[in-house]
C-alpha cells in the first residue's frame, strides 16, 4: 500500500504532476494533432530528467564527486562562502546552506585552532546586514572566539569572495585556507579561488542528494531532485560564465 501511495503522489503532485499533464496531453493530441503531442512527450521527458534521479547523476554527481575534504598540515586558515540569509519575523537568520557551511568550517576551524574567514556581502537593491555579519554573530553565538574571525562583507559573487578574500589573506599574510562551500558550488568556488592566487583544500558540505546506491524511489519524480538539477545547472552556467568572461581579462 505505501508503495502505491509513494508512487501516486510522485505523478499527482509537483513535480510529478506536469510529467502526468505532458503525458495526457500527448495521448490526448496524438492523432488530430502529433506535432503538438510530440512535443508534450518531449516537455514530459525533459520534466521526469529534472525531477528523478537520472538528472541527479549526469548533472549533481559530477560536481557533488569532484572534491573530497582531506587532511593538510600546511592550511593557515578556514574560509567559508556565505550561502543566502532569511528574513524572519525575529529578525535574520541564515539559510539553511549557509548555516551547513558555517557548521563544517567551525568544526575544522575548532579542530585545527585555525582563523575563521567569512566572506560574503549583500545582493545590489537588498537592504539588510552582509551575509559575513550575520554568520560571524552566528558563530559567536556557537562559541566560536569572536577575535579568531575576520570578515569579508563586499563580494556579492564567488569571484569577488575569491578577489576580496586574495586581498584580505594578502594582509594577513596567509596561503593556503580550508574552502568550505556547498559540494555543488566546490567546482566554480575552486575555479574562481585558484583564478585569484589562492591555494585552497576544498572542503564540500550541505550535499544535495543522497549518495548511497539507486533505490527504485529514487525513479520517481520528486522535488529534492528537482531542486538538486535546478542547482546544477546555475552551476554549470556561472562556471561557463565564468570561463568565458576570463578569456577578455
């Protein structure tokens, strides 16, 4: 019976539904109408693609798979790119990928006695505290000494938290960091960081999708894969983005 009710919602509700839709449309035009029920077929296709596992392993995995965090003795400090803040009827507060990095790098920054980098700023037309503030207070709240953290607050991309956070290492006199960003955003953090000069050890958290061996739910369609495609594909879009606006500079 659960099998039954996993497998309904799946194609009654979003995302499912509009795979079910495309394909009630394509039965229903295909013989007065086949150029417009192939095309419900295909927008169907593309819709169970982004929503199921088979998008989460052409488009997540290779960007979630392409670094590991491993252990280095030569790291002088711990970088974390902010991720997003909310603003709630209490105040601010972080995102929930935001709060994920900020755990990791307090984890590495306790255990290794290492410096704590925030970088991030807020978006143009945004009034609110930079996303570095509000992370730095959420670490001194977590009992982080709030004179081992040092803040970035203008970058309102990943190439300027790498451009700023150059310059602010530079001062300091430091390396080689810890980078601590989600693993769907490593690939393009790493791009931008090693673009600036830096010398990082990726440490990729707040994974989108479960990594344990396909399970048939997996198959069906549903919205962390959705949310996991639709992440990557802003990822492979900024990295081209980036790739390209570098051959003019």
């Amino acid at each position: 019976m659960i099998v039954f009710q996993k497998i309904a919602e799946s194609f009654l509700l979003p995302p499912g539904f509009f795979v079910t839709l495309f394909v009630l449309l394509g039965i229903l035009w295909y013989k007065k109408a086949k150029g417009k029920a192939l095309l419900m077929f295909l927008l169907a296709a593309v819709f169970y693609f982004l929503s199921s596992f088979i998008g989460v392993y052409l488009l997540l995995y290779p960007l979630e798979r392409a670094y590991s965090c491993i252990d280095s003795q030569d790291v002088e400090a711990v970088v974390v790119l902010g991720g997003g803040i909310v603003k709630t009827p209490d105040g601010y507060q972080l995102s929930i990928y935001s709060m994920a990095r900020l755990l990791k790098s307090l984890e590495l920054a306790k255990k290794l006695n290492l410096p704590l980098i925030i970088t991030g700023g807020r978006l143009p037309g945004v009034d609110h505290l930079p996303e570095a503030e509000v992370m730095k207070q959420e670490a001194v709240s977590l009992g982080f000494d709030i004179d081992r953290i040092f803040v970035e607050p203008s970058a309102r991309t990943t190439k300027e938290n790498a451009f700023y956070t150059s310059a602010l290492l530079k001062k300091m006199e430091l390396k080689k960091v810890f980078l601590v960003t989600s693993a769907v955003h490593m690939v393009r953090a790493v791009y931008s960081f090693e673009k600036a000069g830096i010398l990082v050890v990726p440490c990729p958290t707040a994974f989108l999708y479960d990594h344990s061996k396909i399970k048939w739910i997996d198959l069906l369609p549903n919205r962390e894969a959705l949310n996991a495609n639709l992440s990557s594909i802003h990822e492979y879009f900024g990295l081209i983005w980036y790739e390209v606006t570098d051959l003019f500079h």
